[in-house]
C-alpha cells in the first residue's frame, strides 16, 4: 500500500481512490452524499488560478471543492499512474 496524501496535493490529470475521509461535520456529511467515500475513484480535472477551488471528476460527473475540504480527504494514487 502506498504512502496516503492530501486530496489537495493532487496533481491536475491524476487519479487516485479515496482512503480516509473525516467522519463528523455537516460539510463532510454533504461530501459524502454526492459520493466521496473510502474506495471511490476519482481524477483532478483543474483548479482554479490561485489553487482553490478544485474540479475533480467522481462517479461520472464533476464536483468542485474548496482546498480545505479537500485537505481533509486522503487519497491513494493509482498503481497505474505511480508507474
């Protein structure tokens, strides 16, 4: 298993699943209800001149997050983008 990093740290075109994600707060509850959850699949689409907000792609659609959500949820790169 590789070294889990930030959602925030990721690099625009990779990929990577979500491992750990913050289990409390009404934010993180909301997250989860448009699919964020450990296992899920996702690729960082762009973001914004300044870092924030960040466009990712998850289940088929777009979803943008601010870059303090995003620091709370960590991720695991995909084996084939390590590579």
């Amino acid at each position: 298993m590789s070294e889990l990093t930030p959602l925030s740290s990721l690099a625009v075109g990779a990929s990577a699943v979500i491992r750990e994600f913050p289990k409390q707060g009404v934010a993180f509850l909301r997250l989860r209800e448009m699919g964020l959850l450990p296992g899920t699949r996702l690729t960082l689409i762009r973001t914004a001149p300044m870092g924030d907000p960040l466009e990712i792609k998850v289940r088929g659609y777009n979803l943008t997050l601010r870059k303090t959500e995003a620091d709370h949820i960590l991720i695991e790169l995909n084996q084939a983008a390590a590579n």
